[in-house]
C-alpha cells in the first residue's frame, strides 16, 4: 500500500538520494550527462536537508521511501516531485502531486506553479498544469537547466 507521510530531517539523505537516481534515469536525453552529474552533485547536507523544513513528503510502500514531493507556501510552488527508477510508470508520482495540490488548495492558495523539467513536461500538462515556453532554472547551486514554467488553478 501507498501511503504518504511529512519527511523529516533524518530523512533528507534518503530524500536527495531519490531524486539522484530519478534524475539520472529519467532525463537522460533530456539533458546532457555533464548537466545531470552537476544537477546530482553533492550531498543532502549540502543544503538539500533545508527543504525538509517546508512541506516535503515521502511517499512508502511497506514503510520504504520511493517517492518524494516538496510544496513551497511562500513561492506558491511545487517541486521535488521524483520517484525511484524501479517504482516509475505505477502512478505514485501522480498520488505525490495530488496529495500537494489537496494540501495547497486546503491551505487556501489558488493555484499553483512548477519548473518542468524537459521530460516532465508532458505529464504535467495531462494533470492541468498550462506552460509552453521554455525557461531557465537557476538552481540554488549555481546550475542552470531548461525548464517549462507552469501553472494550475486549483479552484
């Protein structure tokens, strides 16, 4: 069974390490090898664990982590949103991004926004996210990716 819990600070490790292993077999195509290894360099307390603060989860099946998602109040955002290799194409990603646009919506914002990756891009406009231009995200290290900025109304 698939259950969805708030992430804590002992589990930024386990979190940072879903999304190196979702980055590195989801985007190959979408981004260069130089671009993913940059993208997954470093370690949790490089200041990935910071982001348990917020609203982050992890969804588990038998207890285990196989998926995270990160809602960000103050920038109306969600993000974070990775599920290990052997646990893709099962739906769970999808339950993560409803589970946070429930969360958003309860917590009263009217929509919500995301940076898509390239090859993400897709599924979420099948969820009703709108975006088309292409983008540049500027990640807190220093990296910049494309991207498709979005947007959902949750009304």
């Amino acid at each position: 069974m698939f259950e969805i819990r708030r992430a804590t600070h002992s589990d930024a490790q386990t979190a940072f390490d879903i999304r190196l292993q979702a980055i590195r077999h989801q985007c190959i195509g979408a981004y260069t090898t130089e671009q993913m290894l940059a993208w997954t360099a470093g370690a949790a307390k490089d200041g990935y664990s910071d982001l348990m603060d917020k609203h982050f989860y992890l969804g588990c099946i038998q207890g285990e982590p196989v998926a995270t998602g990160m809602l960000d109040l103050e920038r109306s955002e969600i993000g974070a949103i990775f599920v290990l290799p052997s646990f893709m194409q099962r739906g769970f990603g999808l339950k993560i991004l409803e589970h946070l646009e429930c969360l958003a919506r309860d917590l009263g914002l009217k929509e919500v926004n995301l940076d898509a990756t390239l090859n993400a891009a897709d599924f979420y406009r099948r969820c009703g996210f709108v975006g088309d231009e292409p983008s540049i995200y500027h990640s807190p290290s220093g990296l910049q990716l494309a991207c498709v900025p979005m947007v959902k109304g949750l009304l």
